[in-house]
C-alpha cells in the first residue's frame, strides 16, 4: 500500500514494490531528493547519485518505511 506524501521524511528509508530501497535526503518544493541503496560487495550498501522525483511519484512507488539496521552504526551512544 502507497505511504501518504504527508509521511515522506528526510533522512528516512523507504522500499517500493520492485524491492528498491531508497533514503530520502532532503525534500524540496514537491520533489523529493533521494538515493538508490543495495548491498555491495563485503556487506558495504552501494549508494547511488541523487535522484530528482515528483513527492507525488514518489509516495505512490513508496510501499513500506524500513529502519536501515546499520543507519547510525558507529555513533557513541547518547
């Protein structure tokens, strides 16, 4: 089922129908900013070039909202 474009945030991960996953880096005007991810070779997620879609486009290919598990990692804990 679409995600409502009012739940499109930056800085959040989103996987559509055809299993792609793409991060949300910045939302402007009615275009959302974002990046194609996918694993790479010795566990490394390939990020692509930033991509330019209609907010509209993109809530309707959005399926799910995901927790990258590896988001954050690294980061000395509050």
């Amino acid at each position: 089922m679409p995600i409502s474009q009012e739940h499109i945030i930056a800085g959040r991960s989103y996987r559509t129908a055809a299993n792609e996953l793409r991060e949300v880096s910045a939302i402007e005007q009615d275009e959302v900013v974002y990046h194609s991810l996918f694993p790479g070779a010795a566990g490394l997620m390939v990020r692509t070039h930033a991509k330019r879609v209609a907010l509209i486009r993109f809530a309707a290919e959005a399926q799910t909202e995901v927790e990258r598990p590896l988001h954050g990692a690294g980061r000395a804990p509050a």
